[in-house]
C-alpha cells in the first residue's frame, strides 16, 4: 500500500474505537512505554564534553551516575517494556478488525522477562548507533523498529530473535517506515500548537499506521519465528 492508503487503513482502523486508541495511549504513559528513564544516568553535560573532551578518557565511570531519582527512573523504564508490547498487541487487535478492551494492553506482561531484553538491546544499538553519527542510529533504529511488532504478534520469541526477524523484514522496507514516520511531520506541530492535547489524537493515529504497515510487512514478508 501507499502511504496515503496506510493512514487511510488507520483512519479505518480507529473509526469508532478512537476512545480505545486514546485510552491505551494514556494507560501507555502511565506505564512508562514512553519512558527514557536510563538518560538521567548520564552525567555530563554536552557542554563539558566540548569544552574538555579529555574528561572522558581520565575515568569512563564519570559518564554516569546513580541516584534514587536515576534508578527509579531505571526501574520505571524497564516496567514499561512490557508494556511497548502491549500497545502494540492492542493496535493490531484493531487492524485485525478484533476486540480490542483496555486490559489488553497487560497483555504481554507475562513476557517481561524478553520484552526487558527487547527494550535494552534495542536502546543500546540505537545509542551505538547515534554514538557513531545520526545516521547510523536512524539506520538501527529502522532495521529493528518492527521488533516489538513482532514480540507482539509472537509472545512466545525472545528477544534476539525478534530483532533478527526485524532486520529481515525491514530488508526494504526501512525508507518506507520513515518516510511513514515524517508524513506525521505537520500533525505533530500542530500538536506542540495545540499544546500538547492534539499528541492524545496523534498518538494513536501513528500507532495505528504502523499496525497497518506491519501487516503488510508481515503479508510479503512473511515474518513468523522458525
């Protein structure tokens, strides 16, 4: 499908369930799938880093640091894991065209253990990435986007093997879902606008695009574990 005919399949997705996609997307919030909670680990500011690149080579330990605020946010970051799935299971219960109640966000918590591990190796390749240059973060980012998509739709996974079915599906794929992802461009400024209530429309409406794109992804590529 186009990316005009994907959103539309959203639109059509959500007509009559918005409350649902609005719904999910605070009980995500509140669950930590929106959380960075391991950046407050990071100790020095980019200012000290320009200003004396040495500093990191004297003691790599001073990169980070631990506090109670750090370390619930840690905490809070890692519970969340589970719920990533859980939001995504929820959308593609709606692009099914099936019952899609609130609780199903908890879906997956009884994978906490491999939606943890998703979360971190997912995070750390992304930040391996981005340490290098911003293109090869957004590169990674890309090859192993659909990877909780995948833990959703097959619980039973681990982790590994849900990034490996990423990085095979999103063989070709990759350009398409970013120019999906800045297609939404002009609907987020007109939330930051809105002062951030649109983001309750917005939010769902993304997610619900990227359930429809992982259908057809799934359709020709036929991602299912071995």
């Amino acid at each position: 499908m186009s990316l005009r005919e994907l959103k539309r399949a959203a639109r059509n997705d959500l007509k009559g369930k918005w409350h649902i996609g609005i719904i999910v997307t605070i009980v995500a919030f509140i669950i930590g799938v929106y959380s960075f909670g391991l950046l407050p680990m990071i100790n020095l500011p980019a200012e000290e880093w320009l200003k004396d690149p040495s500093v990191l080579l004297k003691d790599w330990r001073n990169i980070f640091y631990f506090d109670m605020r750090s370390v619930r946010m840690g905490l809070f970051y890692l519970l969340g894991a589970a719920g990533v799935l859980g939001q995504c299971y929820c959308f593609l219960l709606m692009a099914n065209q099936e019952q899609c109640r609130i609780r199903d966000i908890f879906h997956c918590y009884p994978q906490m253990v491999p939606a943890i591990g998703l979360r971190l190796l997912r995070s750390v390749y992304t930040f391996l990435g981005l340490s290098l240059l911003v293109v090869p973060g957004v590169y990674l980012y890309y090859v192993y986007a659909l990877a909780p998509w995948i833990m959703a739709d097959n619980p039973d996974i681990g982790a590994r093997k849900a990034l490996q079915l990423s990085k095979r599906a999103m063989d070709g794929y990759k350009m398409k879902m970013l120019m999906l992802d800045l297609s939404f461009i002009g609907w987020f400024v007109l939330c930051v606008l809105s002062m951030g209530i649109g983001l309750l429309f917005l939010i769902p409406y993304h997610s619900a695009a990227r359930a429809e794109f992982f259908r057809e992804v799934k359709n020709h590529k036929k991602v299912k574990p071995a």
